[in-house]
C-alpha cells in the first residue's frame, strides 16, 4: 500500500511549536488555548444558532477553528451542524443550565502529528487532520462581578442516531481501507469500521477528536513476520515428531511381518525335508513317488514252506 500524508519523523518535528517561549506537546493544552481564544475573540452577544470563524494567532497557525451558540433544549429538539460534524435530534449537553458554546477544530496536518506523542499509534498512519468537537457553558457567572463567563467543559451524548463526522473533504488517501480513529481523554485510541454509508463518515456516541487512519503497511508487516516463522518453526516440529512416530510404526510392523514371514518359510523348509517324497517322470509329468521300502516283503506261500520244513 502506497502510504499517505507526511513521514512520521517529519511529522512531529512540524509539531514542536513555540508558545511564548515553551513547546506546546500536550493536546489538552492546546485545547485550553483554543478555548480561551474563542471565548475572547466572540462577541458575548453573538446570534445564538449562528456559526462563526475564529482567528487564532500566528503561534497557532494551520489550525481552523468555529464556534456556535446553542441553548441546550433547542440542541436537543432540533440537532444541530457545524462544518464535519452532525448531531442529530436527541442529543443532550451534561451538564448544561441554559447555554452551550460548541467549538469545532480542524488541527490540519501539521498540528495533528502532536496526537503521535500523546496517543499510542503504533501500526497505524493518519491519513486526514485530526477533527474536533468540545463543548463548554456559554452561561455567564451571576456569582462575577463582571458577569463574566465560566466556560467549563460539557458533553455531548448522542440521542437514538448518533454523531457523524465527515471526512469527505479533508481525508487524503490513494489506497487502503481508512478506519475511524477516535481519540478519548484518557489517553486511550480506539479504532473503529467507517459508516456502513460512506468509507470517509465516522460516526460517535460523544463529542470529543476523530481522525481517520489506515494500516501501516511496514509496521503490519513486520508485526506478522514474527508470528509466521513461530506457527512455521511450531508446525514443523509437530509435523517432524509425527512423521517420525508414524515412521517407526511402519518400520516395527514391516520388521514383524519379515520375521514372521521367515518362520513361515523354515517350517514349511523343514516340514519339507522331513516329510520330502522322491519327483519321477511320470509321461511328461513330474509327480512325487514315495521311496522303496527297506525291508523286502515276503511271499505268504513261502513263509508257511519254512515254517513246515
């Protein structure tokens, strides 16, 4: 399989960007930076429902980002879509008192390559930029002086119909099978089959980062090599053993039939000559006669002459 995207090696050295002066090599980090800009860049009073960009600094460039405001009974009544990412009817914010601000990501190739050092993607290459969902309160803090806004992470769970997440435009991939990644906030990667629909929609249960991924075809291999050579080297073994086993059995039962066969022929040799009759021409026929007697009968009317005289 032809590989896709950027070199792993290249890839994360492209992911070592400065922020204020310290290398950002978190993910959670560098969605609270996100974060924080959206919410200081948005107007408090934008429309509610309305989608906007939001223009992060030159530290962070590469990274798209989008913001919309919803309230979170509309959310569930009527669902909602921003840029890659469909919620459907049904899907509820927890925990949410009125307001939730949903923050779309699109790391772009560069910054994706941060998820190699965070994530365990051993076997697996990315093939589109990481995509992210995060949601936090959108209600301003009547404890504040200022009102001000304490945007605190929420989550979204899926209703009947789950989340979608749409690669279509962002996957780039010649050959191989790409499988959705999901990527959970302990660390963990899960890997899963794309929707049954389309091979570029993924598709969730909760708001969080997606990616799509295909095998690595050298690690996969690899990976095998060593299996193979155990079932071949395991395989042989057995199959020697009982070659071997079934060897001997054949070799005891020819050697039991040879000396069996040859007592045979020494019973029967010595049976013949015990019991041999002498072979005379009898015509053209060979035929056995018995031998002549040792002692020559004797006439009967003779015997009685002899005994009388």
């Amino acid at each position: 399989m032809k590989k896709s995207g950027i070199p792993l090696t290249l890839m994360i050295l492209l992911s070592l960007a400065w922020c204020d002066g310290e290398i950002i090599r978190s993910v959670h980090v560098l969605d609270l930076m996100i974060r924080d800009y959206t919410f200081k860049s948005v107007d408090k009073n934008f429309k509610t429902g309305t989608a906007e960009s939001v223009k992060l600094p030159s530290k962070l460039a590469g990274i798209s980002v989008d913001t919309v405001r919803f309230r979170c009974g509309s959310l569930t009544r009527y669902g909602a879509e921003l840029k890659e990412f469909h919620l459907n009817v049904g899907v509820t914010v927890h925990p949410c008192i009125e307001r939730v601000m949903l923050i779309r990501q699109n790391m772009g190739s560069n910054w994706s390559s941060i998820y190699y050092s965070n994530y365990d993607l051993s076997g697996y290459q990315l093939v589109s930029p990481i995509l992210g969902l995060l949601a936090y309160n959108a209600d301003q803090d009547s404890n504040s002086s200022n009102s001000s806004i304490n945007p605190f992470q929420l989550g979204i769970v899926s209703g009947d119909k789950p989340l979608t997440i749409d690669f279509t435009n962002a996957t780039k991939l010649n050959e191989g099978t790409p499988l959705c990644a999901s990527f959970e906030g302990d660390g963990r990667m899960t890997v899963a089959k794309a929707s049954e629909y389309s091979p570029f929609v993924c598709v969730a249960k909760r708001n969080g980062h997606f990616g799509m991924v295909v095998v690595d075809s050298e690690v996969d291999e690899y990976n095998k090599k060593p299996i193979a050579q155990w079932k071949v080297a395991v395989g042989s073994t057995i199959g020697a053993a009982l070659g071997a086993f079934l060897l001997g059995l054949l070799l005891v039962a020819m050697l039991v039939r040879v000396k069996k066969r040859s007592r045979m022929v020494e019973m029967e040799r010595r049976a013949y000559e015990e019991e041999a009759l002498q072979v005379s021409m009898v015509g053209h026929v060979r035929a056995p006669t018995a031998s002549g007697t040792r002692t020559t009968p004797t006439l009967e009317h003779d015997y009685i002459n002899s005994h009388l005289n």
